[in-house]
C-alpha cells in the first residue's frame, strides 16, 4: 500500500515546513505504536510518547503481565527494566 500525504515538506517547496504538523509519516503502518501512513510528525510523537509512558509504568511498577494488546510482559529482572529503575527519565 502507498502513501501520498497532501503535505510533504520534502516534495512540495511551496508547504510550510516550520512545524511538525507540516511533516508527513509516509511509510508503512507501524502496529506496534499505532504510527499510520499520513500521520504528521506531531500526531507520531503523541503516539511514542504515549508508548514509553505505558512501557514506563509497566517497569516502575515492575509488573510481569500487562493488559496491553501490543506489548509483551517485561520481567523485572531483564536488563532493560533494571537500567530504567537505576536512571528514571527526568521530566
């Protein structure tokens, strides 16, 4: 499936191309975050941002199951769980 966004800062020199919400995701559908072909680059932050906070908590809270439909179970001992513990993300 091909993308054609209407806006492409990249294609189009008469777009404006000062914001995020000028800049056009054109790839394929990302499943794991939602990322859609067409998406601008600020709805694609939303959207990552939104998957390391579910991510986040599941580790802080050190949980072994989740009820989420994307992401698998995060042990709390897998390195990756340890290194978020040991240096939490400032906000």
């Amino acid at each position: 499936m091909s993308c054609y966004p209407k806006n492409n800062c990249g294609s189009n020199a008469s777009v404006n191309c000062n914001n995020t919400d000028s800049v056009t995701y054109t790839g394929q559908q990302l499943q794991c975050t939602g990322i859609n072909c067409g998406d601008s680059l600020s709805v694609v932050l939303q959207k990552l941002d939104a998957k390391y906070c579910e991510i986040l908590s599941i580790i802080q809270n050190c949980n072994t199951t989740t009820t989420s439909t994307t992401l698998a179970p995060v042990p709390c001992a897998s390195p990756f769980a340890q290194l978020l513990k040991e240096n939490p993300p400032s906000n």
